[in-house]
C-alpha cells in the first residue's frame, strides 16, 4: 500500500480505427493515478509507459521525494496499446498490423477528458517510448500542454535506432512458431532469449561495460548476467512486443495529416516549454538526435544525462545518481 491516493481502472474506447488502418476491436486502455486532483484540475502530469512495460513496473519514480512527487501533482499513467494490460495483439483478434504513437495520444486525450474531465496537462513525462509518445502530445495538441519532459526519446526515430528495431524484429519473426501475420502459434522461447541478449548490447552503453557495472555478487560472470537478459521477457507475449517495437520503428511527430511528414514544422508548432534530456551514453536515442531538434522548438532546453548506464539512464531504478538529476530536471521546470 502507498501512502498517497492511489487509483486504477480501464477505460472502453469502443472498435478504435487507428492511424495506418485498421481497428483495435472493444479498444481499452489501462490507467492507474497517483495523488490527488486538484479542483482546477492544473496539477496534472501525465505519464504514458515504456517499451515492453506496464504502469507498475514503471511507478517507481512516483513518490514523495521522487522524480514525480504525488504530494505535488496528480500522477496519470496509462498503458500503452500492445503492452498486456491495455488492448493487446496476444488478446485482440483483428489487432491492426501497426498502432503508432499518434493512435496511443488520441486514445489517451480520450480517456483523460472522459474520465477525469482533463483537457489541459500541466506537463507530460516520458522515457525512451514513453518519450516518443511525450513528443507526439506537444505537437499533437499544442494548447494543452505546458511542459513536456523527453527523457531519452525523439521526435523521429533515427535511422540507427531503426537498424537495431529491425534486428530485433528479425530475430522474432524467424522463429518457427512465428505465423507470419504478426502472431505466434506459441511463445517463441529460444528466439526470445536471443532478444534478449542482443537488447542486452544496447541498452547498456560500452562504457558501462568497460567498468565492470555489469557484474555483482547475483552476477559474477558475463554469462550470469545474460542470463538475466535471457528471462527479461520471460512474461511478455512475443506478439505484443513484436507490435509494440513496429511502433517504435515508425515513431514520427510529423507523420500524420496535420504536418505531412514535415518535421520542422511539426517541432516548431510546439507550444510546451520542452526538455530534452537525452543519455549521454544512449545508443538508441543519441544527444545529436535532439541537438538537431533544438533549433526548431520555441522554448526548449538540451540537458544530457552525465551517465554511463546508456539507455538506462532514464528509468535509473538501480541507479541513484541518475534518479537525483531526473528529479532535479523536474523540480527546476515544475517547482
């Protein structure tokens, strides 16, 4: 139990056309609060979730003192479509071939006003894929939100990062159990642990390595800790995670109908004040990335994470230091 309020719930959307065609049929999505509403309904930070993850497993930085303070704002977090818990490939006949980060916001506006009455966000925080989804609310809506923080993310996924995506999409649809339509006749268990241990190389930046941060007393050896790696995705359907990283690959402010694929124009119609807080040792979404961003946006600020842990350092469960500096972040925009 927390020691704040806390909620939860799902929300009906009804048979949801997306983006690229096609319908989430019965769509739902997931939600869970932390804190309390403010009358005006101006301390809300919303919070959408990650590659992979659910809100629980990514609530940690909610708490008093943390990176978001439920004392001081009233915390949504939504699950992302694909992800288990919000409408599902592995549980959703017909789940369309591809639901982009543009269908995720458009649900999630959805649910805010339907269920809470929000039409304005007092800021949206979000890392790696909850970044991306970030990103797309400031252009998306421009009038509703005041900050946005973009922890390890971009408004278009680079071409690297792509190389990557498509790898490891690669090494699922090679497998056997694989049906060829996005759906697996079973989890795919040899090519899930394969997943893992190439994500293992990336998440993780080379000087990570270099020093040894890899290794610990429940992992003495480099086989050990793959081995972690190999069970990270032990709980998750392969279905859902092959859809959630189509997702990824596409990431892309611009590419809708109100900007055509013009990406300056999409990143200077922001109207949110936007931190960019890029790792500087992230191998998916590197500090140039948003450097080349910078000079379209209005009001926006370039602050690297000083970190080794690559990737990692925006969702630094296990990592003090990194967490100390996201808080700052925050605290300095929204204090």
């Amino acid at each position: 139990m927390s020691d704040w309020a806390t909620s939860s719930g799902h929300h009906a959307l009804g048979d949801l056309p997306v983006l690229k065609g096609g319908t989430i049929a019965g769509a739902t999505l997931a939600w869970r609060t932390h804190g309390t509403l403010s009358p005006a309904r101006d301390n809300v930070v919303l919070y959408p979730t990650s590659y992979g993850a659910t809100t629980e497993e990514v609530a940690w930085l909610v708490r008093p003192g943390g990176v978001l303070d439920p004392a001081r704002w009233f915390v949504v977090q939504v699950d992302m479509f694909g992800n288990g818990v919000s409408s599902s490939p592995a549980d959703t006949p017909g789940y369309p071939a591809l639901v982009t980060a543009h269908d995720n916001v458009h649900a999630q506006r959805r649910l805010l006003r339907d269920v809470f009455g929000i039409e304005r966000l007092r800021a949206v925080y979000g890392w790696s894929m909850g970044a991306q989804q970030a990103y797309h609310w400031a252009a998306l809506f421009p009038e509703a939100v005041e900050a946005a923080f973009v922890v390890c993310g971009s408004a278009r996924t680079a071409v690297h990062n792509r190389v990557f995506l498509r790898a490891q999409m690669a090494t699922l649809e090679a497998a056997p159990e694989y049906q060829g339509d996005g759906s697996f006749s079973a989890q795919p268990a040899a090519a899930l642990r394969a997943f893992g241990r190439n994500y293992a190389a990336w998440a993780m930046s080379q000087d990570f390595y270099r020093a040894g941060l890899h290794l610990s007393p429940a992992t003495p050896d480099l086989e050990a800790y793959l081995r972690t790696w190999e069970r990270r995705y032990d709980a998750k359907r392969a279905a859902n995670l092959l859809a959630q990283m189509r997702c990824w690959d596409v990431g892309d402010i611009s590419d809708n109908s109100t900007y055509k694929g013009d990406l300056p124009a999409a990143l200077r119609a922001i109207e949110a004040r936007v931190m960019l807080i890029p790792g500087a040792t992230d191998l998916y979404f590197r500090v140039a990335d948003n450097e080349a961003e910078l000079p379209h946006l209005r009001r926006a600020e370039l602050r690297p994470i000083p970190s080794i842990w690559g990737h990692r350092a925006g969702n630094p469960a296990d990592n003090p230091e990194d967490a100390a500096f996201l808080r700052r972040c925050v605290e300095e925009w929204l204090g």
